[in-house]
C-alpha cells in the first residue's frame, strides 16, 4: 500500500514570542520542519502535503527545493479542519500518515511500527507522562483497548488524573479519511474540529484502532515555547552523544556537545568540552579536538590535533597537522599534511603544502605556500589594495622573517630567506637572502610629547 503523508505546520506558536514562523525555529542549527520532512523521506512517502499558515511565505521560502505540496489553511479551525485541506493530495489507496511540523525527534522505526499497527485501520502514538498538562488524553475501555481521546479543556476531573498522552501522529486509511473528516463536529470548548474525533468515528464504523506507546516522551513531544525547543535540544544533542560514545568516540563530556549538522568519526577519536560541530564534519582516525572550538563544514585528516579555542570553517586539514590553540582557518584553508598552524594564525583562501608552518601571530590570506615553509611571527600577505584581492606565492623551502609583510601580487621563490620587518612587493630570486628595511635613524635630543 502505498504511503501518503500529511504535515501540520500551519500554527502561529504564540508562546514562542517570536515573528519566526514555528516551524522555522532551528533545532540542532536546522529548521523544525526539515527533521519531519527528512522522516517522511525515510519511510519513502509517495506525496508529502504540508498544510502551512502563519508566515507562509517564509515557509515556502525555507523550503523551496523539495518536492512537497503546500496547502495553505488560511484560517485555523483546528486540527480536522487542516488535514480537510490536504484531502486533494491523499489517494484512497494509501495508508496516510499524519505527522506534525513542530515535532521533529519522532524515529522513523516508530513510525514504522506505527504504520504495521495501523494496517487496514487506525493507530495512534501514546505515551505515558508524569505531567500530561496540555494534552489529550487517551481513554481506554476495561478491556484496555483504546475508547477515546479527549482534549485536555473538555475533560472531567477522572479523565484529567490520566496520564497516558495522545502524541497526535496517526495513521489511518485514505478510502475511509474523507467521511471521517466530514463528520466532525466543533461543539467543544475551543469550537474547532479535532482529528482526534476519527478515533471514535473509527470505532464506531467498527475499525480497529490500536496505540503504539513509545517509551521516550521526547521522541513525541512537541515545542509551543522557547523553553520547550531548548528541551528538545538537549535531547537531540544527547543522541548525537549516545551515538558518538556507541562508536568508540571519546566524549569529555557527553553533556557538553553540540552537533548542528553531521559528524563523522574514525577510530580513537577524542572531543573535549563546549565543542560546537556545525555543517558537515568529517574526523579522520586519531584525531583530538580540544576545549571551545567550533568547526564548521570541515575535514581533518588522521592523527591531526586542534587545540582548544580554534574556530575553522569550510576548510581541508590534512593528517598529522596540528592547528591552534586560539587559530582561525576560513573558508579555502587547505592544509597538507604535517602542517602547523599556531596560536593567533588566520587563514583564509590559502593552500600550505606538506610540513609549512605558521606559528605565531600571522595572517596567510590568498596564498599558496609550498612545502616546509617557515612563516615567522607576525607576518601578513597584503591580498586586497581596496579594489581587488591578488595572491601570494611562497615555494618551497622558503624562510620568512618575523614581522614581513608581502605585498600581493608577489612570489617568494624555492629557498628564499626573507630578513626579519622586510616590506616585499617585488618577486625573489631562489636560494638568497632578500632584505627591504628602511635605514634606521636615531634623531639626537628627541623628547616624547606631554600631557597637557
């Protein structure tokens, strides 16, 4: 049978106190909605319709790239009357599955056991809370089969005292979708028309509806509140932590990591403390990772190490390179292997061949260096003249001074030695020693100024 699925995206979220559409609130550096569109991929949904809102043109914006229906529910009347809109986009030979936009840490293998329960009829998601505050609760026969669900402001006092919650995702029968949601009504407390109701419309046409209750309470909850999406943040970080300690990943500590992104590990890798990964980060075997650094869309090669406080970005590091503390590589670093880059070094749009360093206090922008370069501290290749950026080119074997400036274009050729505080704007001839100091002068009987 094939599968369609719905998404619910269209609340304003006004707890959240923000003018960002719910949806777009970002969960481990994506959007909420793009975790629930990735599940419906993963269970290989033949359409996907979202029924969006508020900021609905942000939404779309957000999202251009996929292949979803947008259905649009310009008044929001509750959560029957949106899957009512998405009807045209469900087929009556499909299983539907209903899924919501601000719930975005469902497994897809709950799903999965959702959709085998559901079968020929319907199944709904549950799950047991010490505080069932703000949901719906399920009420179950003395047979324990599911009766109804009841919305938390038109239940009774017993009702209330249950603490088995609806989650809201549901799975049912396309052919039967349409009737159901043509008999809801809206005679209760907040006059809108509940899904929830095709529970007992379902029952009442004698269709089985069975409840998959899930263990991890995150794994459904949903976010109506800043304080609740920082909840689910911990929880989603939690599980890029189990998974990385389930990989052999040496973790400082599992509750001080963030991963925006993907994280790839070899083996024997270590990460130490407020380590942010954001973007796609691939670690080779053996690598170290030290305290407060945020590395951004990056690979390092096997047995590389990155001292604490480093800040890298959209760069290549090779293996055995040792980058930090306190470095910034910046988008186009390309480090070869053996490469260091110390305290206070920036590079940007620069490739250093096999065992260059850069130690201290430098800036390589623009650049390529050849292997076993020596940068000295504090010097700076002078890429922009305020109209144009030009490139730098240091061969290999080269020794710069500390305190050079080179001034792009130039090249620095094979084994050059360039004298400690020179200016170079002109190219170098190999194997020499090239000096650009202006004569130094002492000015006798010379006072420094005075405060007045």
């Amino acid at each position: 049978m094939p599968l369609d699925v719905i998404v619910l995206a269209a609340g304003l979220g006004k707890r959240m106190r923000s003018a960002l559409p719910k949806v777009l609130h970002p969960l481990g550096g994506r959007p909420l909605l793009a975790y629930v569109l990735d599940t419906a991929r993963e269970l290989g949904a033949r359409k996907t319709a979202v029924v969006h809102g508020h900021g609905a043109d942000a939404v779309r914006s957000a999202f251009a790239s996929t292949d979803a229906h947008w259905v649009l529910q310009a008044e929001q009347l509750g959560t029957g009357h949106a899957v009512q809109q998405a009807l045209p986009f469900v087929g009556n030979d499909a299983q539907v599955l209903i899924l919501y936009g601000d719930v975005p840490l469902v497994r897809t293998a709950t799903l999965k056991r959702l959709l085998d329960a559901a079968g020929e009829g319907v199944a709904i998601i549950t799950a047991e809370l010490d505080d069932p505050r703000g949901y719906g609760r399920i009420v179950r026969d003395r047979a324990g089969r599911v009766e109804r669900i009841v919305e938390e402001k038109d239940a009774g006092a017993a009702e209330r005292a249950i603490r088995e919650i609806n989650a809201g995702l549901m799975a049912l029968p396309g052919r039967r979708l349409g009737g159901w949601l043509a008999a809801i009504g809206n005679r209760n407390a907040q006059k809108e028309y509940y899904l929830t109701d095709v529970v007992s419309l379902a029952l009442r046409d004698g269709v089985a509806v069975n409840a998959v209750k899930v263990e991890d309470a995150m794994e459904v909850a949903g976010v109506n509140s800043k304080r609740e999406l920082a909840l689910l943040e911990r929880a989603l970080q939690r599980r890029h932590a189990e998974r990385l300690l389930e990989e052999g990943v040496s973790l400082a500590d599992p509750a001080r990591l963030d991963v925006r992104g993907t994280l790839a590990c070899g083996a024997d890798v270590a990460i130490d403390v407020n380590c942010v990964f954001e973007g796609r980060v691939a670690l080779g075997s053996r690598v170290r990772i030290g305290a407060n650094c945020v590395v951004r869309n990056v690979t390092i090669g096997d047995d590389s190490e990155v001292l604490p406080f480093s800040h890298l970005e959209d760069s290549e590091i090779g293996a055995r390179c040792r980058v930090g503390p306190y470095a910034r590589l910046r988008p186009g670093a390309s480090l070869a292997d053996e490469v260091h880059i110390g305290n206070f070094v920036e590079v940007k749009a620069s490739r250093l061949g096999r065992a260059s360093k850069a130690n201290h206090l430098s800036y390589i922008g623009d650049a390529e260096l050849g292997a076993r370069v020596n940068v000295g501290a504090g010097t700076i290749t002078c890429n922009y003249d305020g109209a144009a950026k030009h490139r730098t080119i240091i061969e290999d074997d080269c020794f710069i001074g500390s305190d050079a400036t080179l001034v792009a274009p130039v090249r620095i050729a094979r084994g050059s030695y360039i004298g400690a505080g020179s200016t170079i704007n002109k190219d170098t001839p190999a194997g020499q020693l090239t000096l650009a100091r202006a004569r130094q002068v002492s000015i006798p009987g010379w006072k420094p100024p005075k405060k007045s």
